[in-house]
C-alpha cells in the first residue's frame, strides 16, 4: 500500500503534504492542458459564433457557454488570445482570428482610463499606456468583463483581461 509509508503524524506528514501539494498541482495543470488544443481557425469560428449569443450579461437568459467562468467563450478567448499575444504581432492576424473588436478605445481619453484602471497588471504598479494607444476591446460578458489589445501603430503591443472586480 503506497499510503501506508506515510504517517498522518510526526515526520511522514511532511512527505504526504508534499505528495498531496504534488497530485493537486499536477491534477490543476493537467485539467486545462487540453484547452488549448486543435485548430485555431475552429476556435474563431466558435468564438464568432458564441459573440451572437446573448447571456445574462447582455440582458438575455443565463447561458453557461458564455456566462460561466472558464465556460466555451472564455475558453476560447483565452486560446486565441495566447496566439495573438506577442508583441509586434500585426492586428490584421488579430482581426482574423477574433474578428473586429467591439470597441476601439483612443488613448489618452476618459474612456481609456476606464478600461485601463481595471486591465489585469503583471507584477505591481500602475498600467501605463502610450500616448497614440488604442484599445481593442472583445466584450466576453458584455460590459462585465472584457478582453483588452493595446495596439499601437498597428501591432499588438499587450493583451490583458479588464475584469468587473466584484
């Protein structure tokens, strides 16, 4: 019995966190490795089709494909997205896969600000977006949640998600 080696007390704990701590974290990784798998011009043609559908964040019925955390829309968003992240990519190949956005968002403006005050950060400190920016905007649960572009000159500059922060 391979539990059996490990005491639920004294020294052995230890080693079962640690194998517990390493199963949860191997389960976590592995649940969404397969979430970006296939073919990405299915994933726009999914996507496409998931921007027609009304949920409860566009005034219509609870819809899980588009509602739900982590539900088909997101998902998809964030497969494209990862394919379209890097810098200098040419937003030709962003409205390809994901379509027009649907907002574009000059920099600087009242409105920018909005969008960028609550744009995910990496690391600390404050989102500073260059003068000439736009922002494209794809509404994953409408106004709720959003998939930002910061484009400049014509390439990708950063993706990042503006979350409600409820």
């Amino acid at each position: 019995m391979i539990l059996g080696d490990f005491s639920l007390f004294g020294d052995g704990s230890n080693k079962m966190n640690k194998v517990i701590y390493w199963v949860l974290a191997m389960a976590a990784c592995c649940g969404n490795s397969r979430a970006c798998e296939g073919d990405a011009a299915q994933w726009a043609r999914d996507f496409a089709a998931l921007r027609t559908v009304r949920g409860h964040f566009d005034g219509g019925s609870w819809a899980a494909d588009v509602d739900r955390w982590q539900g088909r829309k997101h998902r998809l968003m964030q497969c494209l997205a990862a394919g379209l992240s890097t810098a200098g990519t040419p937003v030709a190949q962003v409205v390809a896969r994901m379509g027009e956005p649907d907002a574009r968002v000059a920099c600087p403006s009242a409105a920018c600000d909005g969008v960028v005050r609550l744009m995910e950060t990496r690391g600390e400190g404050e989102r500073v977006v260059a003068e000439g920016t736009q922002l494209w905007v794809y509404l994953w649960r409408g106004q709720h949640d959003r998939l930002v572009f910061t484009v400049l000159a014509g390439k990708v500059s950063d993706v990042a998600w503006a979350y409600a922060l409820e």
